[in-house]
C-alpha cells in the first residue's frame, strides 16, 4: 500500500509572523554582537530568558484547580521585570545557578552550568522588558514559536568565528529524510548526535501531521518521551532542549529528552526503531574507540566498545558503528555521511564488509556541494534497516539504489539554497511506502548488486557514473549576479576564519598539533 506523505501547509500569515518574529530577536542581536557577544551566545542568553517567559504565560493559562508553577517564585520572570541597574544582573546570574540544579529534567538541561554574558545592566534591562516582556508569546503558537526560534539557529549557523556550522543541518534535507524514513506513533526516534535538534523536531513534525487524528491514548504518550537526542556540547545541548519546547516536545519539569554526553562513550542500554544524524564533520578524534578483541593499552583518551568490530579514531566510522549497535531488529537509519566513510580502507572497509552482510544498506543519496555551512564538504546520506539474519547466511542487502544528486548541482547558502522541492525527485524515486522492487532505473538513480559491491576496490561505494565535466559546464552559465554573489559569500567567509585565526594567535599563541589514526 502506497502512502501519501501530508505536507502541512503554512499561511503567508504564519510565515509573516516568523519572519516579523526573528527580524525583531535579530535586530537586537547585532546591538549585544557590538558588546562581543556571538551569535550563538546571544541564542543562548535568549534561550533562558524565553523559557522564564514562556512558564510565566503557560502557568496563568493554566485552568486546572491546582495550577503549578514550573519555576519557583523568587527566581520566575515576575522577580526579573521589577529590577533594574546590577541588582538586575546579579539577580539574573543567582536564578542561572539555582534553576541548574536539576539536570535530569528540561529545565537542568537547558540551565546546568548557565551563565549570564551580558554584562551591561542596562542591555540586560532592555532584552528582558522591552523585548521580550512585550511578546505574548503563548499567543504566538507552537509553529511561530518554533520556527523563529530555529530561524535564529539558522542565523547562528552563519557565524564562522563560532563553529556553529557544524550543528546545523540544512531543513530540506531533515524534511527529504523524515518523508522517506516515515516515522509513526509506535517508533523510538534517536539522534546520537543532535546537534540543535532538528531531526527530532521534524520526527515529531511528520508523525503530528500524518498520524495524530488517529492516534491511541497509548501511542500519544509513547511519542511524548520516545523523540530523544544525545548531545556531547553542553551549550548545544539547551538549544536543542529549548528548541523542542518550544516545539511542543517534552516537559519543562519533565524527563530531560536531551542526554549531555558523548555517544560513543557506552554500548547504547536501549534499542532506537529510528535513527537520523548527521555526525560532526572532521574525520579524526583525539579519542580512540577499541572494538572487539582490542585493548585501550597506553592510551590517553579511549573508550572500549565490545559491540565494536574495528578500532579506529575517525569519528564517521564510529558513529556508523554505534548507529548499527542502536537500531532495533526491523529498524531503520538515515545518516549524513562524508564521502571518507565510503571509500576509506582499513577499518573503513571493515565496516562497510559488515554493513552490507548484517545489514540491508539499500539507498544512498549523494548530496552536492554548498549546502553546508563546512565550506566544501562532500557529503551522502547512507539508509539501511537492521533485519533478523537469514537462514541460509546470505547478505542481508541485495542492491544498494544510489541517487546521484551531486553531479551537474549547484547550490550556495544564500544566492541559491537547497529547497524542499529540489529533493522531489529523490523522494519520487524512492518509492516511499512500496516495494523496492518497483524502483525504476534513471540518469540519476541506479542500483548495485552485493555482488558488484563486495568486489570494489575496498568494497569503495563512493560510486559515480555520470560525466564530472558536466558540473563544470552548468557552472559556466550561471548568471553573473549569482557568480557575483558567490564570490562575495567566499570572501567574507575567508576574511572571517582569517580574523578568527589572528584573534586566537593573539591572544593564545600558536599551538601545532598531529593526530594519528590507528584504524585496525
């Protein structure tokens, strides 16, 4: 049975109120930026002031008989708007500290280890009272909310100096990976690597606006605590928690949806029927992870997995190994991956060997270039289920479909960005809901036998059949405002990384540092 993906559909009122909405945060933004606050810093400084506003408003909203506060007295919202000058700032920096002090629920994770960067009494005064005061923001609904929130992610992701990039995904892609994963109210969602969130808020999304009328009181439960993250960056972690709350996804006071930790750390204690990621560029860690049969011996940093088959420090390799350790029996993953992971010998084809064998690898997607905020990143997005092995020991995956869409694409962050509707034919494609066995072959889309696979070079599935040339050549007529604008987005990215790099050579003095890898 074929199934329609539901595509909610969003007013130009709505999107009016988003852009209007992150205008105004922004706007502010710059006069903190002259203060030398980041963009991510001053996300983060909004986070909490947002969440003691938004507790203000839901608990007045709140018609029970015994309404409860979510942050007590003395430290809410309430006890910040009637302050001014430093007792405004000190007061500010105690209800950080006391509101940290529960870190296995929301609210910990977005406070734990909060401190307050906005120094001027006088700013602080304007943020809380002028700005954010003066919103109703209960009246805003979940959607704006929601989406200004991560418009300003996306706003952070554009600041070089911090590194933001990394913990940013493009949109149309989450969204391109959720319509053909399909999450529904029975599946446990995961990302090992959650970066702000956004996987899990599109999980969340897709199963609200496909299975929500139907859903059983049982099964809206499951889905309120089964939509989780793992997060290594504390001050990435409470954006991510903000930002599922803001989305309608978890509890202030409840269960913390987002572990602070680093996911390779442990063998996972819970199976996940989903997994979406987009593992952290950089292909090497200063952390070895041993597998099976190998010792952490002499080693500073190291972590022993024994459901690991190969050592190595090349964080891809790891997070594909974890990934396969997470899924459940009939589970399925979608994982943003570099292009090292498909061709890379050693552990990286012993890896590959036993995700083709112990797994059905059956579609990757190749993803062109300049839809990452990583300056040249060539980049797939692997699918594979984890099945029950077969009787007869055969392979579990019979043809990998691989999607080509980097040759003869040209995509920048800003002149001309991914969209949505730039993924439709993949998605058209995949044949989302039927059989594999109805795929049809195309220019872009072709499939690859076990058997064609298993005899590469290093079992390499960085596979290409089209002509190089012709990216080249649709560059050649690309209108002169867009050339134009490319070169400018690199400049300034250039002298951006250039005056970080002085900055850091200023102040700390140049450090040289050389990493080994010993993959197995």
């Amino acid at each position: 049975m074929t199934v329609e993906t539901i595509v909610p559909t969003r007013s130009a009122r709505s999107d009016a109120a988003v852009n209007s909405l992150v205008a105004k945060l922004w706007n502010y933004c710059n006069v903190l930026r002259d203060d030398g606050l980041s963009t991510i810093d001053y996300v983060e400084q909004l986070s909490y002031l947002l969440f003691l506003k938004i507790a203000k408003e839901a608990h007045e909203a709140d018609l029970s008989d015994d309404p409860r506060a979510i942050v007590p007295a003395g430290l809410d919202w309430d006890s910040l708007v009637v302050k001014q000058g430093e007792e405004l700032e000190r007061h500010y920096r105690t209800v950080l500290s006391e509101l940290g002090k529960k870190p296995s629920t929301m609210l910990g994770t977005i406070f734990t280890k909060a401190q307050n960067k906005i120094t001027d009494p006088a700013k602080l005064r304007r943020l809380v009272v002028d700005l954010i005061d003066k919103q109703d923001w209960q009246a805003q609904g979940v959607d704006v909310k929601g989406d200004a929130y991560e418009g300003l992610l996306a706003r952070g992701a554009e600041d070089v100096k911090t590194g933001a990039g990394q913990y940013f995904t493009p949109r149309a892609l989450i969204q391109a990976m959720v319509d053909v994963v399909r999450p529904t109210p029975d599946d446990t969602v995961v990302d090992p690597a959650c970066g702000t969130g956004g996987f899990l808020i599109a999980a969340h999304e897709y199963i609200r606006n496909n299975f929500l009328d139907g859903m059983s009181r049982a099964q809206v439960n499951h889905v309120a605590g089964a939509i989780r993250g793992v997060e290594l960056v504390p001050g990435t972690a409470r954006l991510a928690a903000m930002n599922m709350l803001l989305h309608g996804i978890g509890r202030s006071d409840g269960e913390s949806l987002i572990t602070v930790d680093d996911a390779l750390r442990n063998k996972p204690t819970e199976h996940a029927t989903v997994v979406l990621a987009n593992p952290p560029f950089g292909k090497k860690s200063s952390i070895t992870v041993f597998g099976e049969g190998d010792r952490a011996d002499g080693r500073d940093i190291a972590y022993s997995r024994d459901d690991f088959r190969s050592t190595t420090t090349n964080k891809q390799l790891n997070f594909v190994q974890h990934i396969m350790s997470l899924l459940a029996i009939r589970g399925r993953a979608a994982v943003v991956l570099p292009d090292n992971v498909l061709f890379e010998g050693g552990a990286g084809e012993k890896i590959r060997r036993r995700l083709l064998r112990d797994f059905d690898v059956h579609t990757l997607l190749r993803l062109p270039t300049g839809i990452f905020y990583a300056n040249g990143v060539k980049a797939n997005v692997l699918f594979f289920d984890k099945k029950n092995q077969r009787a007869d020991g055969r392979p579990l995956t019979d043809k990998l479909w691989v999607y080509d869409f980097r040759t003869a694409q040209h995509f920048t962050l800003k002149a001309k960005p991914l969209r949505r509707a730039d993924l439709d034919d993949f998605v058209a494609s995949y044949r989302v809901g039927e059989d594999r066995s109805r795929r049809q072959e195309s220019d872009r889309f072709k499939a690859f036998t076990y058997d064609e696979l298993i005899v590469r070079d290093k079992v390499n599935l960085d596979i290409t059949w089209q002509e190089d040339s012709a990216a080249a050549e649709s560059d050649t007529f690309l209108p002169p405002a867009v050339i134009a604008q490319e070169i400018v987005e690199e400049l300034q990215s250039a002298l951006s990384e250039f005056a970080a790099i002085a900055e850091a050579l200023g102040e700390t003095g140049a450090v040289a540092t050389v990493d080994t890898d010993d993959a197995a």
